[in-house]
C-alpha cells in the first residue's frame, strides 16, 4: 500500500471515529479469537435493521465460529464504514465511498450495496439509501459520463489533478470503462425490480441514461473517432493509454471500445468482451423500463436493437477455437482478428458472466469452456502458491491473488465440493483480520493489498447469503 494511501486512509478512519488500536484493531485480541472486528454502533456510517437481523439469522447456519465471525465482519463493511447519507434539495443522496480510497466509484458502490438489495422492501430506510444512491449516480454521470471514480465535493482536487485532458472539479478520476456506466442502469433496474419504485425514473435520471446510450454508441468508433483520451503525466507510461491516449485501432463491427478494465487498468485490445456482455445486458434492462414504464417506444426500441447488435458482434468477433478447449470467449479484441486469452478477477470478468447477466447472452458449452481455461495453470494470471491459487492479473503484480477472483469462483460454480474448496481457501488467506483483501501474495498472505476494500468484503457476506440460502447443508458442513 502507498503511502498516499496510508494517509487517506488513516484520515478516514479519524473522520469515522473509528482511529485508535481497539477501535478497528487487524485482528482479533484476548480470550475472544473471534471477537467482532466491526466499529462501535456509534461509529458506523449507517445502521440497518434489517442487515443486523440478517447477519443474526445466517450465522445461526454457520457452524465454523471463524467463519461466522468472518461473514459478521464482512456482509455489513460497506454500511458500517463507507455511507455518506442526507437529504439534498429534499432528495435522498447517498455517497459511499470505496473503502480507503475516499472516493466513490460508480461500479464499487452498485456492487457495495447490492447484496442488500433483497432487504429494500422491509425497511424504509434502507430504501432510501438505494434511492439516493441513484441519484448520486445520475448526478456523477451528468457531471461525465467518461468518469469513473467521483468526489462528493465538487470543489475537492484529485490526487491525480494532473491527468490529461483535464479533469473538472469533483472528479476522482476519468478512465473510461464500459461498466461503470452499466453498473448504475444496473443498480436502478435491480432496485425497480425488487420494489416496482419508479420514482428514482425522473427527468434527471431520463437524461443521464440517453448520455448512457450516446457514449456507448460514439465508442463504438464507427467513424474511427471518438472525443475521449486519456494521459497519467505523473504515473508511469503504462497507465496512459497508446496512441496519444486513445487506445489501439479497432476494425468497427459493432462493439464498444472501453480503454480501461473494471480493474483500472489499461486494456490491451479496446473491445472488452466481459463489459461488452454486460452492455447487452444493461441496453435490455433501459428498453424493458422505457417501454414499461417510461412509454417511449422510440428509445426502448432504440435501446433493444442497440444490444442486440452488441450481442450478435461478441459472438461474432469474440468466440475464439483454442488449442486445448474448444471455443472459448476472448478477453479482448480488435475486430482484426486479434485477441488475448487471459481474464481480470474484478466484476465484469469472463469468469462472472454466470453472476452478473441474467439472461442466456452466452453458450453454456463456451462458458464452461473459458472457465475451465482460465482455472488453469494454462491462463497466465492463474496463480498457485504455499498460501493458496486462484486468479490475479497485471493490477497488483505477479503471484498476486485476488479474494473476489475466488468468491466469483463460488458464486458460478454448480460443484459442492469446489465451493467448500473456495470457502476454505477465503478463510485461510484473510491473515487474521476477517476482512477480505484486494490481493494476497500466493506463497504469504500476510502480505495483501488493501486492508480496508468495502466490495470485497460485501461480495464475501452475499457469497455466504447464498449458501445460507441455496446450500445450507453445505454451509453448515464447514467447520
């Protein structure tokens, strides 16, 4: 961890009351091995009546005390440290901040606070938070729709203030990433789903998804050009993307061009399958709600060719025979023909179509395929040490695994025992502290990146929320 980023973070920690070694210690002390790591009531962010009955109800379950105390620590982090909530022009707001990076990313807190999702209906104040969690997102994407990570206070400046072109006041960062736009139609659709609210549909929201769909369509690049590129001056060169910024040609055939990864890193060929997947996806969900709801027959339809377009040109540029497993999906491509077989352990991935898109967008025979492949000592990133395997990718270097990468592995897997194996793995490499991390090293744990990750370590309570309530027996049987 950076320095810098040791400093945010004990910065943060100061703000939340939450500073002090008995506050929020790394691991568990005295008599008690597995005494709750979570912050005093007081000091927590936001508090939900429903989450602490949840956590009340699934560790009854749980037969492992490590295990219970792990999923305790875990399922609640983004509510007990992340949320900034108030009322703004009489609208909820709701800004929820990363973990120890105090900014907000548009794809970090859809995926912090949707396993709280199922809960909206049973407490109003939780359904507000999703609410305004909506409209902080409408008001980041009418403010950039290329952005991806945000500021609540406009008038704070970036650590990376010197990215080029410049970035407008109240902007984290602007690396362009497919998902994050999809990750906010994705929060408002599921949110309109489980409680039928359409309330979060208004003007300004109506406005922020047509940017949605005009930045999808310019990045398709048919006419070769698009108005966005992206220099780091004080960062090494590979962060800047090649070609003054712009990102390697692509043959236009229909997909959309994402210059980042979910990651954060630069891509090495701009068509990112797994975001374009889940662009299909997100397209749908806009055409479902303005023709249900909205009544604009014109742009529902507008939306619904628009994905299915997308759909038809991954299976047709993406869909690759590889020497050892058949047809399997390409990470990234160019239309040219060119591709890499590799995959990232952040959401969207190859590896979590299964999780994240709920309609059949893909053959099961090539999922399986790609999954049986990138689980491999085949894929580059796929690493086995003394402490554990699993995926990792360019983001934190070499021999670096990431937790999600496992909990993605649990979360699509139809085996039993491969989900224990994953459970076990989680429970072996979190180093004492009940927390998931952002990587670990794979010969030593104890060596991990990001001791505060508010995503992972929901993602974490939402994979045993599902084995409390597919595999009980399953989950009951870890001890």
């Amino acid at each position: 961890m950076s320095t810098r980023r040791k400093f945010i973070q004990k910065s943060l920690l100061a703000t939340a009351g939450l500073s002090g070694l008995n506050a929020w210690p790394a691991f568990s002390t005295g008599k008690d091995p597995f005494k709750s790591n979570r912050p005093p009531l007081s000091k927590r962010t936001f508090v939900s009546g429903e989450v602490e009955k949840t956590i009340r109800k699934v560790k009854k379950g749980i037969k492992s005390p490590e295990l219970a105390w792990m999923f305790e620590n875990c399922y609640p982090n983004t509510l007990d440290t992340t949320v900034d909530y108030e009322l703004i022009d009489g609208k909820p707001d709701t800004f929820i901040i990363t973990g120890d990076i105090d900014a907000m990313w548009l794809r970090d807190s859809t995926a912090q606070v949707w396993p709280y999702l199922p809960l909206v209906n049973k407490e109003k104040k939780l359904k507000n938070l999703f609410k305004g969690l909506i409209n902080r997102q409408t008001k980041c994407i009418l403010l950039d729709p290329y952005a991806n990570a945000f500021y609540k206070d406009t008038s704070k400046h970036s650590e990376w203030a010197e990215d080029l072109p410049e970035v407008k006041e109240g902007i984290h960062e602007r690396k362009w990433e497919i998902d994050s736009l999809c990750y906010a139609v994705r929060l408002a659709y599921g949110y309109y789903k489980e409680t039928g609210d359409v309330s979060v549909f208004d003007s300004d929201w109506d406005k922020a998804m047509r940017m949605v769909v005009k930045t999808l369509r310019t990045e398709q690049r048919k006419n070769g050009e698009s108005p966005y590129w992206f220099r780091r001056v004080q960062a090494n060169w590979s962060v800047t993307a090649s070609f003054q910024g712009k990102g390697r040609p692509v043959k236009p055939v229909g997909l959309i061009c994402s210059i980042f990864r979910p990651s954060d890193d630069g891509t090495m060929y701009p068509f990112l399958i797994p975001s374009n997947l889940f662009a299909v996806e997100a397209l749908a969900q806009l055409s479902e709600i303005y023709e249900k709801e909205l009544k604009d027959a014109a742009f529902a339809r507008e939306c619904k060719l628009f994905s299915k377009e997308v759909n038809k040109a991954v299976e047709e540029y993406a869909v690759f025979d590889h020497l050892d497993y058949g047809k399997v999906f390409a990470y990234e491509v160019d239309g040219y023909g060119n591709k890499v077989f590799i995959d990232d352990p952040n959401i969207p991935s190859l590896i979590s179509i299964r999780y994240l898109i709920g309609r059949d967008y893909y053959s099961d025979k090539v999922y399986e395929n790609t999954r049986r492949y990138l689980l491999s000592s085949d894929n580059p990133y796929y690493f086995k040490g003394k402490a554990g395997e699993g995926q990792g990718g360019p983001h934190a270097g070499l021999n670096t695994i990431w937790p999600m990468g496992i909990i993605l592995r649990a979360m699509t897997s139809t085996s039993d025992k491969e989900i224990e194996w994953c459970v076990r793995q989680l429970m072996k490499t979190h180093n004492g502290s009940g927390f998931m991390h952002e990587t670990f090293n794979k010969d030593d744990a104890s060596k991990f990146s990001r001791s505060w990750f508010a995503w992972a370590n929901t993602l974490f309570g939402e994979l045993i929320i599902k084995l409390h309530r597919e595999k009980p027996d399953l989950l009951a049987s870890i001890k």
